[in-house]
C-alpha cells in the first residue's frame, strides 16, 4: 500500500508574524509563519480593506521565530528565520519568482528543536548590522552582517554568548542608535538549583535581565549589564532609542509592565484589570506591537484574556523614564502576534478562529479609558493579589472604540472534529469542522471550490438563451450593454447607476442573437441566424446576409476577425479592413457539421489571431491558420472522444496559447497549442458534471481565465503561476459571459432559469470556501443525526461560566460603573450574542462587533456546557441544551437499542467538576435522549466511574469507555443497564469505533486495541495491538483488518492487521486471545505506512470530497489544515511519486536548509508515502530542472504536470 499526501487546505493559525518592506520599497507588507514550515506574504489591499496572499512557501520545517533584518542604507527588508534546521536562515522575497529564496544558511548546530540549539529566538540590531539566534538553553549566536562590493549581503562567523545552565525566556535587540549592538535577554540560571538537594534554593533563584553588547571593533560579544527583574516576567519589548526614545526594554510580566535600562531606576505600573477578575489570578502580557513615528511612539500590548493596553512613557532627553502609563485601549480576540502598518492598520493574527485586520480610528487619547500610572511603593509584590490593590477595573466592551474591522482572514484553528458527507445534497460532499475555542468556537462547512459574492439578481421575461457583454469603445474601462438573447428576441440593456433596455443600439431585436463583439473601430458587431450586422457609431448599419436559404449555426468575433458556420458544415472568414469594413476573405468546407468554433482574442502587437478552432459533430477538434497565405488550412487536428459543446482558446500560466474543449459527456479538455505550427499537444482532461460543458472567457485575478459551466459552475484561472480549476459555490448557470463595471471590475453576468445574475469570484487560491456557525463554548464532538442530514454538536469550556451566569454577572457589571474598555460605553463583553447560532452582528452605532473572552471563574473545576442540534445547511440551531453543575459534555453518539423499534437515541458523556493537574471529577455521567422531530427529551442519565471519553453502538448496544475500561450497556427504563466490561487499554480510552463486530479502541499513550465480543462467554477480549506505543489523537477505520492513527506529535501511521491473523482471530477460541496482559495481545498490527504531517491531526475520516472521486484519508490538524492521503492507483503510480519526490528533494532545498527526508521522518522513519506538495513544487522550477527530472523519469515536463494534476483530481 503507497499513499501520496497532499495539503488541500492550508493552516491557518500564525506561528509568528512580522511587518516589514519585502517585495518593494515602500511596500507595506506582512510575512506569516505558519504551522507546518509555511512562509506566506500577506498585503493589506487599501482599495478593498482585505487581506491579500501574495505568495506562499512550504519550508518542509518548524519555523520557530521570525524577524525582519535590512542593512543601514537599504529600502527591502530580509526575513530571518528560526527553524528546527539547525540553522540561521536569512531569507528575502523574489518578486520574479513569487517566492522566498535563500540569501544565507549558517549551519551552528543538530536538528530539531531541541533547548539547546538556538533557533526559538531571533533579533536583529535596528541599524542592520548584527542579529542574534538563541536557545532556550545556554546557547547564543551573534553575526555580523555587512555587504560586499556588489552591495550582496554577507554573513561573518558566529560569535558566541554562552552561559550554562541558564534559561533563557525571550530576547530582543535595543536600539541604541550607532553605538555597539547591543541585545536584551530574560534569563534565568538553574545551576545552583541543581546543586542543591533541599530545594531551597530555588525561592532564591531569581530572573535577570542581561545586556550582551557586540564590540564591532573588537568583534566579540561580552556581557555587559545584568539586573534582577520580577520573577513572572516572560516578554521584552524594545524602546526606541537615539533622538527617538529613551532606549531600553520594557519588561512585561504577570500584572505589571516595566521600564529597564543600564543605570536606570525601574519604573513600573499596573495592568488595569477587568472588573470581576479574580484577584488570586495573574494577567499576562502574551503578544506585543510598537508603533513608530517621529517624535510618536506607543507600545500596544495584549493580554491573555484578548485586551489591548496602549503603553507610553514619560521622558526627557538626558532625564530618562519618569513614568510608565498603561491604559485601555480596546477588547479584541487573543492574538499570537500584532503586527502596526504605517498606514494605521493593525494585523491581529488570531490563536484561535478568523484574523482580523483593523484600521485605528484613534490612538486611545481618550480620558475615559481606565488607566494606570507608575507606582513606586516598594512594598506592594509582584503577585496578582498586590496588583490587584492598585490596579483600576474596566468593564470589557465587544464595540471597539479605537478600532474598526476591516476584514476577517478566515481560520480554521483549531479543529476538534469533523465530518466528510453529502448533507446538503450538491452532488459534492462538504466538510463539517468544528472549530475554534470557547467565544470564538464555530461550525465551520467547507465546500470545494470559489466563493462567490452575489451582486444582483433580476428576473427576465422569459426564459433567455444567451448573455454578452459589450463596451461602446476600447478606451472605455467598463462595459456599456447586456445583451440577451432569447429563442426568438434579443434584449439590449444599458449599464449606468440602473440597468434600463436600450431600443436604439442598432441591433436587430427580432431575432436570437449568435456572438456580440466590439470590433477595433469602436463599431459594434451582431451576428444572428441570418447574417452578420454591422453598427458602425453614428448607428449606420450594414449587413451581411447567408447565401441561399442556408443558416449561420455558430459564430466567434473578436475586435478584428469573425467566422460564421453555415448548416452543412460550410466556414466562412471575415476580416475587418481598413476602411472599417468586413470583408469576407475565405470559405472552406469542412464536410462535417460544426459544433462549436473560436477565434481567439487578437495577441498584443499582432494584426489577428493566428488560428480558429472547430469542434465537429463527428467528435474531432480542429485547428484552421489564420494566416493570408495559409488561409483555412487545416494545421492540426485532435479527437476528443465526444462531441465538443464549446471550445476556448486560452492562455496558460507560463504565456503559452493553448485550447480547451467543453464536451457533451461532461468531460473538459485542454491542449497546448504550438504558436508556430499550431500543433497540439499535451492534452488534458477532467470530469466536471453530468451536463455538456459551455465555455466562456472571464478575467480572472487581473488574467483572463474560463468558465466552465456543466451541472456545476466551473472556474479556471492562473494562481501562483499555476492552473487551479475549482467549481463556483453557486446554482447552476446555464450561460455567461465577463462583467466590469465600477463597483464590478472583475464580475460575470449569468443566466439561471429565467433570473439574470451578476456575481464575483471571492478568496481565489482557496481550495475550500467557508460558511460559519457560531458556537457557544468549545466544540467537543459531533456526530451526524439519522433521516433529516443534523448535526449533533457537545460544547464544553473550561474556566467558564454558562450562559445564565455569564448574562447575570454583565448585568451586575452594568450597574457597577466601570469605565468600558477603549472609554466607550460599557459593551456587554463576554460574545453574549454567541447563544444560539447569531454571530457577533453590528454595533448600535453600525460597527462590527467583536466577541471578546467572557468573565473567568475564581476557582478550578468550573465548567460551562451545552448540547446543540443543528442544521448545518441552513445554519440554523434546531435545539440547545444548557448542562449545569459544572457538568462537560466530552463525547457523543447515537445509537439504536435492540428491541426499541429502531428508534434512535442520542448518549452524552459528561464529567462533572473535572480538574486536569491533578485529574480528578466529582461525578461522570452518561445521558441518553430520545430524538423527537429534532429536539432532546432526557429519558435518564447513569452515573459511571470514570470520564467517559468514547461511545459507539454495537449490535443494538451501547459500548462506553468508562477511563481505562470498556463497558456494554443495554437500555433500561431508569437508568442503562451494565452487561459486560473488561480493562482493554493501558491508560485511558479516547475513543471506540467498531466496525462489523470488531471493536477498535484507542489508548491515550499506547496506540490502538483491537477488540471482540465474545457472546458465549458475555466478555470483551483484545486480541490484537500495536507494538509501537503512539499517544493517539485520532483514528480511523479504513476496513476490517485495516486503521489509519494519528498521534500527538504530527504522525499519521496507517496499520493492517496481517492475513495469518484472521483465521485465528475469527475462530471462536475464547481464552486463545487472553494470553497474558505482560506481553499484550497475541497479534500484533503491521505498520504499512508512516508520515510526519508537522502539525497534531486531531481528526482523521476515510471519505471522497468529490462525486465519482477516489477515496482518500482526510485528516484534519489542530491548526486548521486539511489534508489527505490518497492511495495510488497501480505499482507505475508508486514508482512514479517515489522517483520524482527522491529528483526533487535534490533540486529543491528548502529555505531553511532542512533536509526534506529527515523532516518527513521526525519520529519515525517515513514510509510508502509520498510528498504531494514536495512534487508539486516541480512547476516552480526552471524549466532546465524540469526538463532533467522528466528524463529521469522517462517522460516529458508535460506528462509529468499531467500526472501531478491527475492525481490530485483523483480526490477533488
């Protein structure tokens, strides 16, 4: 068995982030790390308020740290970049090539993120000349960096900064204008603790701030200065320094903020606190971001509850710090990074659920705003319960007041579950994912294809055939008519602030109309049954009409030439000379009745288009020149397998001309066509639906791309120097054609039934597009309700109180007085309109609203938890049910008792009052419902003695994982009633799936059991395991003998059991499989196949994403990618991927230097799968390297794409 995995949704979630110019100068740019080793250039778009991808770079590595680097003088910012690689990688972007490319690697050390090698901090000196790597552990390296006499970078040897035993919490670089680079670090030195056997000396340890200065003279790094600071201190942030700023750090803890620096006092304030905080809890700073003017700057700093403090410093050149002042600033969503443009927007890459991009509509200089000033009372600690007495209170407010939303980025993370299946009936199956955490948890529905923004939609009278759209001249940016064409009128309407019918165009409205174009004199063209009509701009007509009684069947224009076919399979040719007539240049009788033919759009710089194509009746596609001395000779000719509906020319992502054919089978075709010769070539072809495929051309992304439309609409566009096609997320359109105007550049004009529609591609590049439910708490489980496609969903958080009591405690607040976040009015806080499925809506003053993190309980054990039933389609919440008593609900399943009738109930496990460090409860329960018409009826709940963690029907019963031990459960009138139970794992069942009668239980920390029933004996048994232990996450049944498992540190491994196995395991031996719990079970389970995905999958599910498609494993991460492993189809597939993946991890070094193989093999070895996105990474090399791997391989660069792109058809 050989997989081949693909990313089919990247993740979203943000390792780091940084602000910088990295294409361009005065370019305002962001580079985002992304789980999984992915680089990505972000460009907010001032126009439109978005977020655009401009770029993406898979690292095959564990980006640990980012931070922008550029030399004294330059106007492009480099990226440097901390990895697992063992090296220091500095990284710029290739504007040519829409991709990072390597500058320098230093290597220093093993691989791996390991505490001693450097690599989890990276800073760099403001002026451009040093930047410094460091471990968590001992180990710092500083470089110098200079350029050469061609102005290229360079890199001098490390210079290192030791110190054992000493551990090291963040690291920044001062600036300090052009004096020595110096570099800040938090440390904290263990060696005495070691030492000491009493333990004493650990409350004695205490946590220094350390200054390493870089002497440029001397070329050597010494430690210059060093001070204690307050224990919980875990962030630095850098003053600006010179004629800017006093210079320093400011030091960031639990419950203070700080300001340090050599031969200066500290000065430090309080965080002003939410009103109602626990006072026994600490508030720590978690992500921080400096704006930058002259003669301006402010720090905004955020805590771990999501609120933004706006800190500033009081000072005076030669005076130093003289005060230290913290003040509210707003509530958004906890961040993992904050990134300030000069442009005044703020990037809030999210930890969990959508980004936002805000635009500052004040800096906070508002006096209303809870603020806090220095103190300098040295008695007060540094605990909670001290800043607590000194800190001001604010109530949280869900209406920024100094921010405005722009745009949301959309993000998955984190994905607790989901499920792949045809709910909504759209011939595709969509992806359900729950995702999220606590106020930001939703239902996400992934859908494959384009998101689509509906512009307009109008009813016709009648039922329309045909749509174009027209300028009324070349120099006019936008189009002026629509032209509709019935079976037997057509309908001309203008374009303005209205949409309103034009009767004087020129055009003959009494007849269907074939082809509408704008030929070069401004003048516009009509081609009907019976002619060609030619209005000229002082609307003077002349026309052209069919010999005999013969019929124009199909026509194609462009702004200089027309064809036309006559029944009979008779072409003739027209040009547009230059006297701004049409002159019919040739015919040709093709012998064959024409079903579809185009000419083309005319190139740049050329006086027509080289050559018209013709798809036959007889199912042949054929290539006529154009050209005044090989008028309509046939060039080249190609059979297509069905007859061609439609046919486009087309140009690919490299420039090249190419043809695409619409065939009534369903069945797109592309070909390559030789701009010289006309030749075709490396042909193409993709299923899209049950319907005849029709062509049209749209802009697409600024380039011209397709849209294909069969039972599905179908888009075809370059994107990242590659060809996607992906289906629209749209009703079935029936004819189009592009669409610009001023609120519409790039739209397209369609015809659905007897409905006009004008609508926009969205979010291209995406493989999925989104549709979101929100969700109360976090989700924990869902499972997929009989009869009418619902979905049952538990939620359960932490540290939280329910609904009611979160309502109860902001109305108190209300009354209390406290000044709201930001200044504003107080906001009800806490996404108290995150209930029953509404989304955070607008505010009473129209801003959007953002669902801020609610009040946090005093005490551990605190629970808040609810059951929802929802209809995923029409995103509706059908029944929510609040459970109390600190009560979680953990697991779910439904299940149909033997001798209820076949009715189904739904079982609930939940804890009550369950603490983690250490693991404990104070009662776990099972509840059963009945499921009437989509609403919960408790019928009784049965106390267990563990967490129960995993639930599955089995013959008509209710197998429980009640901890460690498995439990059979009959239906009983008062309670569930106890059958059989046996201890099948090691630590803790996770999860129980069965399939036929096998049982299939994952452990916590030792992989999966197979199980049986044995029905004479009344007893649960295990009679198969897996050697290795895994710590499961997720796991899968793929069949009988065979289980794909995912474990905690990013390995997916796929296990069978073996064939001399079954004869035993199905023989009814009974105690054959008891053999002794010391050595495990009997059989062991074959690993077949292992892969390191680089991220924890926390869902796995054997599904297709597509109709007719292969089924593939669908894997789901904690960072909110989607991926799959698709199994090859024959032994040549194998030989393939293994061939080309070994050819590219030679031609392509990854950006961070790491080796791909031994990223793939992190824990254990890699085996029978091959890379998907490693070898799809051979479209970007030159073609040189193409044309050299190809040989290798025995085929063409074509064939090769062709294989790549099949494959992945092959799943969507």
């Amino acid at each position: 068995m050989h997989f081949v995995s693909f990313t089919l949704q990247p993740p979203g979630g943000v390792v780091a982030a940084i602000y910088g110019q990295f294409s361009a100068a005065k370019a305002q740019e962001i580079v985002v790390a992304r789980p999984g080793g992915v680089l990505e250039l972000l460009r907010p778009d001032e126009a439109s308020g978005k977020v655009v991808s401009v770029a993406t770079t898979p690292t095959f590595s564990v980006i640990r740290s980012l931070a922008p680097f550029r030399l004294t003088g330059g106007s492009r910012d480099y990226v440097v970049v901390g990895s697992d690689a063992g090296a220091v990688a500095v990284v710029e972007f290739d504007a040519a090539a829409n991709s990072f490319a390597r500058v320098h690697c230093e290597v220093f050390g093993k691989t791996g993120c390991r505490r001693g090698v450097p690599g989890q901090y990276v800073c760099c000196d403001p002026r451009g000349r040093a930047l410094m790597v460091a471990a968590v552990e001992k180990q710092k390296l500083v470089y110098v960096m200079n350029r050469d006499a061609s102005s290229n970078l360079t890199i001098g040897s490390p210079l290192e900064a030791h110190k054992a035993a000493t551990v090291c919490f963040h690291a920044v670089a001062l600036d300090v204008g052009f004096d020595n680079p110096t570099f800040a670090a938090l440390e904290l030195e263990y060696g005495d603790c070691d030492a000491d056997a009493s333990g004493e000396a650990v409350d004695e340890t205490e946590k220094m701030l350390t200054y390493y200065e870089l002497d440029l003279g001397l070329n050597h790094v010494t430690r210059r200065w060093s001070e204690p600071v307050s224990r919980t201190a875990n962030l630095l942030v850098a003053v600006p320094g010179g004629d800017e700023g006093p210079s320093g750090v400011l030091v960031c803890g639990e419950n203070w903020v700080a300001y340090k620096h050599e031969g200066h006092a500290e000065v430090r304030a309080p965080l002003p606190r939410r009103l109602g905080y626990p006072a026994n809890r600490g508030l720590l700073i978690t992500a921080t971001a400096t704006h930058r003017q002259r003669e301006l700057f402010f720090f905004l700093l955020q805590s771990e509850l999501g609120d933004l403090y706006k800190v500033t410093l009081a000072w005076a050149p030669g005076a130093g710090v003289s005060d230290v002042r913290a003040s509210v600033f707003d509530c958004i969503f906890p961040c993992a990074a904050l990134c300030i443009t000069r442009t005044g927007l703020l990037y809030a890459a999210a930890e969990f659920g959508d980004h936002g991009l805000f635009q500052f509509q004040g800096i906070g200089d508002d006096d209303g705003a809870a603020a806090a000033a220095a103190v300098h009372d040295p008695e007060l600690g540094d605990d909670a319960a001290s800043a607590a007495t000194v800190a001001p209170t604010f109530v949280a407010s869900d209406r920024p007041k100094n921010l405005l939303l722009l745009d949301e980025p959309a993000s998955c993370r984190a994905i607790t579950d989901v499920y792949c299946g045809d709910l909504a009936g759209e011939e595709a199956p969509q992806v359900y994912a729950l995702c999220g955490k606590g106020h930001r948890s939703s239902l996400r529905v992934l859908r494959h294809g384009v998101a689509v923004s509906e512009m307009a939609v109008s009813e016709l009278p009648g039922r329309p055939s045909a749509v174009w759209t027209v300028r009324g001249r070349h120099d006019e940016p936008y189009d002026k008519y629509i032209v509709v064409s019935f079976t037997n009128a057509t309908l001309v309407l203008s374009i303005g602030e209205t949409v309103e019918e034009v009767t004087d165009s020129g055009f003959l409205a009494t007849a269907p109309t074939l082809d509408v174009a704008l030929l070069a004199d401004n003048a516009l063209l009509q081609v009907h049954g019976e002619g060609i009509r030619h209005v000229r701009g002082d609307l003077r007509i002349s026309e052209w009409k069919t010999p005999g009684r013969k019929a124009i069947e199909k026509a194609a224009a462009n702004e200089r030439q027309v064809a036309a076919a006559l029944a009979g399979g008779e072409v003739i040719y027209f040009e547009l000379d230059a006297s701004g007539a049409l002159a019919e240049l040739g015919t040709k009788e093709l012998g064959v009745e024409v079903a579809c033919l185009d000419v083309g759009v005319v190139p740049a710089g050329r006086a027509r288009a080289p050559f018209l194509a013709l798809g036959g009746w007889d199912g042949s596609l054929r290539l006529l020149s154009l050209a005044p001395d090989e008028l309509l000779v046939q060039v080249a000719t190609m059979q297509l397998g069905a007859r061609a509906e439609s046919v486009r020319f087309c140009e690919t992502p490299d420039g090249r001309l190419g043809v695409a054919a619409g065939l009534a089978n369903g069945v797109l075709q592309r070909a390559a066509v030789d701009a010289s010769t006309g030749q075709l070539g490396d042909a193409r072809a993709r299923f899209l639906g049950s319907r005849a495929v029709r062509l049209f051309r749209v802009d697409v992304g600024g380039a011209p791309g397709l849209l294909a439309l069969s039972s599905r609409a179908w888009l075809c566009y370059a994107h990242a120097g590659r060809l996607e096609t992906a289906p629209l997320s749209y009703d079935a359109l029936e004819h189009a054609a592009g669409f610009k105007s001023e609120q519409c550049p790039e739209g397209v004009v369609a015809i659905a039934g007897s409905t006009l529609r004008i609508f926009v591609p969205d979010k291209l590049g995406e493989t999925f597009n989104q549709s979101a439910l929100p969700l109360r708490y976090t989700p924990r489980r869902l499972a997929v309700l009989p009869g009418g496609g619902h979905l049952l969903v538990v939620e359960a958080d932490q540290h939280a109180y329910n609904d009611a009591e979160r309502r109860a405690l902001a109305a108190a607040q209300s009354l209390a007085g406290a000044p709201a976040a930001g200044g504003g009015g107080g906001g009800g806080g806490g996404g108290d309109d995150m209930d029953l499925g509404d989304g955070a809506g607008g505010g009473g003053d129209g801003a959007p609203r953002v669902a801020v993190c609610g009040p946090t309980p005093p005490a551990d054990g605190k629970w808040a938890s609810c059951v929802r039933v929802v209809d995923p389609v029409a995103g509706r919440t059908l029944e929510l049910l609040e459970l109390g008593e600190s009560e979680a609900a953990l697991s779910c399943a439904t299940v149909s008792f033997a001798g209820r009738g076949g009715e189904v109930f739904v079982a609930v496990g939940t804890a009550r009052s369950l603490t983690f460090h250490p693991r404990a409860h104070e009662g776990c329960y099972v509840h059963v419902y009945r499921l009437l018409e989509s609403r919960l009826v408790l019928l009784h709940r049965t106390e267990v003695d563990d967490v129960p963690l995993g639930l599955a029907e089995f013959r008509g019963r209710l197998l429980v994982a009640v901890g460690a031990t498995l439990r059979m459960y009959d239906l009983g009138k008062r309670k569930l009633l106890r059958k059989t139970e046996a201890a099948l794992a090691p630590t803790l069942i996770t999860k129980v799936e069965v399939v036929g009668d096998r049982i299939f239980v994952a452990d916590a920390a030792m992989s999966v059991h197979l199980a049986r029933y044995v029905r004479d004996r009344n007893r649960l048994a295990v009679f198969a395991d897996d050697p290795v232990g895994r710590c499961v996450t997720a796991f899968a049944p793929l069949d009988y003998d065979t289980v794909a498992v995912a474990d905690k540190f990013g390995n997916v491994a796929v296990l069978r059991l073996g064939p001399e196995c079954s004869d035993d395991v199905d023989d009814a031996a009974g105690d054959a499989w008891d053999n002794g719990r010391n050595g495990g079970a009997p059989n062991k389970l074959t690993q077949l196949a292992h892969y390191h995905v680089g991220d924890v999958v926390t869902a796995l599910r054997k599904a297709t994403l597509v109709a007719g498609g292969a089924e593939g494993i669908v894997y789901a991460t904690v960072s909110g990618g989607v991926g799959a492993l698709v199994p090859s189809a024959s032994r040549e597939d194998r030989d393939f991927f293994a061939h080309l993946e070994m050819h590219m991890r030679q031609e392509l070094a990854p950006v961070t230097g790491r080796d791909h193989v031994s990223y793939r093999s992190y824990y254990l070895p890699v085996k029978d799968v091959a890379d998907g996105d490693l070898c799809a990474e051979f479209a970007r090399l030159p073609f040189d390297a193409q044309k050299r791997v190809a040989e290798d391989l025995d085929r063409t660069p074509g064939e090769v794409a062709k294989k790549l792109e099949d494959t992945r058809n092959r799943l969507l």
